[in-house]
C-alpha cells in the first residue's frame, strides 16, 4: 500500500503564529487531505510542530522573565490552538523539548561521529540570531540580515563542524536527477547554484556559555547541539526512524532552503538514512514589500482573519492570493473583495441558481441522468490538471483556479442558453442541463474538500446524498453521474453570505 508522509517546518517558538506560518501550514494540510481521500487515511502521516532550543529562545524567555521552558509550553500552545482553530489536521505535533526527541537527537549526533562526519575546529565569523544562522559578510545589506534588519553578532568559539564539503557532489547529482526534488524549478536553480559556489562546513554544535539552552553533545558537555541539527531530525525522530521515514514530501518556506536541502540531506548520508522524497518551497508574504515576521513587527493574526471570514473562506483567501512557490505582497483590503466575487457571488450564486431552478421546475427532485459534452468534459479536464497539480507540481493554487474556472464557465452557459427562460420553453433540455448542472456541482464539491471541507459537505447536504456521497472514494467521486435522480434536494442556507 501507497503511504504519504509529509511536513511543515517546525517553528520558533519566540512569538505567536502569524499568517506566514498558517499558510505553511494551511497549505500542506490541503496536500494531507488530498492524500487521505486518495490512498486512505491510515496512509498519511501529517506532522508539524515547534521548534525551542537555541539563543533566540532564550533570549526571548529571558526578555518575558520566565524559564526557557515554561514560556515554550506557552507559545508552543499558541500555536496549537491556531491549528486547532483551523482544523489542521496533522497527525503528530513534534516539540523539540520533548524526552524522546532530545534522545533521538543525540543518537543522530553520536552517529555522525561515529560515522567520521564531524571534526573539531574554531568558527570566527558573524551569527544572525534571527536566524539562528552562520551568516557571512556578503549576505548582509548594510551590515545587516536582510531578514530580521539587526545587526549579526561576532563570535569566536570552538565548535565541532559537520563535514558538508564530503557530500556536496552526492548531493549534487541526487538533486539534478531529481532522486532529491526540489520544486520549484527556481529553487532547484538556486540550490545547485548555491553548491556550484562552494558552501562552507557548519557547526554541529555551539558553546554552552554562549547559547544556554539547547541539548548537549553527548561526547562534550561544554558543547551544545546546534539548533538547526536538533530542529531538522524532528522529521525523523517524529516518526521514530521507521514506518513512515523517508518523508514523500517537507514543505518549507524559501528562508530555510540551504538547511533542507543541503544540510539535512548530507547529515541523513552521513547518518546512514534514507533520503525525503522532495521539498517543496514557498514563498514569503510580505507587507509592503517587507517580509512578515515576529521579528520586525509586522504580522497579520490568522485568528483575526478567522473571526471576520470564517475558516473556509480564510482558507481560499490566503491559498489564492499568490502562486505557490512565489512571494506575493498582502494586500488585507482586497480580501474582502475576493470573498464577495469568488465565494459569494462566484460559488455561492451558482450553487443556489441551479438549486432554486430544480426547486421550482423539478419539484425539488434531481431530474433523469444526463450527460451535456460540455460539461462533462469540463469537469474531466479539470479532475486530470487537478492529479497533475496535486501530486506532481505541487500548484495547489492553480487548482483552484481551475475550479473558479468551472464555475466562470457554468455561470456563462447558463446566460448563453438562458436557462431560466429554457425552464419554461423547453423542459426536457433544460432538465437535461439541469441534472448536469447539479453534477458539476457534486464534483466540485469533492474537489473542494481537501480546502474547505465545511463548504463540500454543506453542498452535499444540500445536494440531498451526504450519506452516498460519504461512502465514496475519491476514484468513484470523479466518474460522471454520481447523483441519483428522485433523490429530493435539501436546499439551505446560502454558502457564503455577501459581506
Ligand atoms: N524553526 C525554523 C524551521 C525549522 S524546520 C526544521 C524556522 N522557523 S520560523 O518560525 O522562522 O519559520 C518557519 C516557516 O514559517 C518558514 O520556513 C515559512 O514556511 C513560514 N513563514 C514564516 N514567515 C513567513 C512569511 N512571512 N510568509 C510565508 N511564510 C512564512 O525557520
């Protein structure tokens, strides 16, 4: 049997979850539901969590007066309770302060030296705190991160290094033959760029009196695990090494590109596992055309978003915005607009249109089968782009588009033969129509669920065959004429109301 494994990156800690993180999040949810409905939902393993150790932490704790880990209890449940908000339906919540992840981590560490990966040597150079990264004089604007705005520190210390240098070329052609991928195709450039100029080994480890807070190397207790070594095995240690490791797919954002694909794959080598199957890489909301983030202050609350559209419509809002795989700059005041045309008067008008009109002229009853061409192939074009965006490039916002499309499409059918006229002048050609009317409707209301399950199953209540429809695979959704005629309809409240 077929398994999917798939991940978000795990998240600091620092400060509440922001909408950059609910995308992530949001966006690889959508990818667990799809695989659910396709191969089942012992199939699939969706983990996400927190990520706690390191300086930034620290400081944080430090700054609110509280030990380290009793403010990670706290923003971890932060983040928490937005995905439970948001009906994220990950399987395993991964906290890098949890016992048997700290344990799995210094085994991994133990194997990399063990396996002759690591030395010891002194780093000179700048840190980004923000970052919680090595960071060197040419990645800087105007002396300083171009992520978080601050100033790097200057540190000297003596750390034990991971020997990078040894796996480039593997990694080098893991990548270019696509047994690693990495989509978008841009971000597949810019890695193999990235290796062509040369990356520098990294430190494993860092100070103790420098850092404070993190997992100590179990051969060197001066020495504490570096923060990216300990986050990234989360993807191994969540699922204890076995059953669902290798990872189908981690979805990361475009910041931490270099540590998933060249540092994790080159420590899993070097520790003797299997490689992730792909990483796919997202990109950044910005707020006039500066990144969002905790650290700069300038943050959109997914929760307020929620409050004033709803959980469907949050979704498709933030989903739809920009490309996945782009940045894209938020613009908070055309969501509103968005609602009104896509949900409202898009999906909504239409479900309800074709609704009232088999209420009134079909006593409320799915008329006899049909099939109209145009329709039917409609809806067949749109389920093949539908598995190619999905499972291979990852496009779930083109998807939706495509949807939006069917929708586009139906509404100017409707006006082109004049349905409501054809009710009345020709019966049996609109009946016709109609039933083909409500079948677009039904596939869409599959398509949709991966996104906005709460809409699906309203549509298929109102669709009068929720239990039917319930039974279902996602194979015997897509065929054409799933809905039973007689079957009384059970139209109800409009989908979404006009803000
Ligand atoms: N803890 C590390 C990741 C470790 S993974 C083994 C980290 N955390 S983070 O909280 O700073 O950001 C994690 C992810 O959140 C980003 O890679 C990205 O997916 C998402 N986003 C954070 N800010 C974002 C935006 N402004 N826009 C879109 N996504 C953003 O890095």
């Amino acid at each position: 049997m077929k398994k999917f494994y798939i991940t978000t990156p795990i998240y600091y800690v620092n400060a509440e979850p922001h909408l950059g993180h609910t995308y992530a999040t949001v966006s690889a949810d959508v990818i667990a539901r799809y695989y659910r409905l396709k191969l089942g939902k012992e199939n699939v393993f969706f983990l996400t969590g927190t990520d706690e150790h390191g300086s930034k932490i620290k400081e944080k704790a430090d700054q609110e007066g509280k030990k380290p880990k009793v403010f990670c209890d706290e923003v971890s449940d932060l983040f928490k309770n937005v995905w439970k908000q948001f009906e994220i339906t990950n399987n395993k919540f991964i906290r890098t302060t949890d016992k048997e992840h700290i344990s799995f981590v210094i085994d991994f560490i133990q194997k990399l030296k063990d396996n002759d990966a690591l030395y010891e040597d002194y780093y000179e150079g700048l840190y980004c705190v923000g970052c919680e990264k090595f960071i060197t004089e040419k990645e800087l604007v105007d002396g300083k991160c171009p992520d978080h705005l601050i100033e790097p520190e200057i540190v000297k210390e003596k750390n034990w290094f991971f020997n990078l240098k040894k796996y480039l070329p593997q990694i080098q052609k893991l990548i270019q033959t696509d047994e690693l991928i990495i989509m978008p195709e841009k971000s597949k450039k810019e890695v193999l760029g990235l290796i062509k100029q040369g990356v520098p080994n990294f430190s494993v480890s860092r100070e103790k009196n420098k850092v404070q807070w993190g997992i100590e190397l179990p051969w060197d207790s001066s020495q504490l695990i570096y923060v990216w070594c300990d986050a990234l095995t989360n993807y191994v240690s969540a699922v204890d090494g076995k059953d669902w490791w290798p990872a189908d797919l981690h979805v990361i954002g475009r910041d931490i590109v270099k540590f998933h694909a060249l540092y994790w794959p080159a420590m899993l080598i070097a520790a003797g596992y299997e490689l992730p199957k792909s990483e796919f890489v997202h990109g950044y909301f910005t707020v006039n055309g500066t990144k969002m983030s905790k650290t700069l202050g300038n943050v959109i609350d997914p929760l307020e978003m929620f409050k004033e559209y709803g959980l469907d419509a949050t979704k498709y809002l933030i989903l739809s915005q920009f490309p996945f795989g782009q940045d894209g700059d938020i613009e908070a005041n055309k969501f509103i607009e968005k609602y009104n045309s896509d949900l409202s008067n898009g999906l909504g008008n239409l479900f309800n249109r074709v609704l009232s009109l088999v209420e009134k002229n079909c006593e409320n009853k799915i008329p006899e089968k049909s099939n109209i061409k145009e329709l039917e192939s409609l809806i067949s074009n749109t389920w093949k782009s539908y598995s190619k965006n999905m499972e291979e490039t990852r496009r779930i916002d083109i998807i939706l588009t495509e949807i939006w499309k069917v929708i586009h499409e139906s509404d100017r059918i409707i006006s082109e033969i004049k349905l409501w006229e054809l009710v009345k002048s020709d019966s049996q050609k609109a009946n016709e129509y109609l039933y083909s009317f409500l079948e677009v409707l039904r596939h869409i209301s599959w398509m949709i669920i991966p996104y906005m399950q709460k809409t699906a199953q309203e549509m298929q209540k109102q669709l009068g065959n929720i239990e039917f429809e319930k039974k279902k695979t996602l194979d015997g959704a897509k065929e054409w004429g799933g809905l039973e005629p007689g079957i009384r309809l059970q139209k109800g409240n409009v989908l979404f109301m006009r803000k």
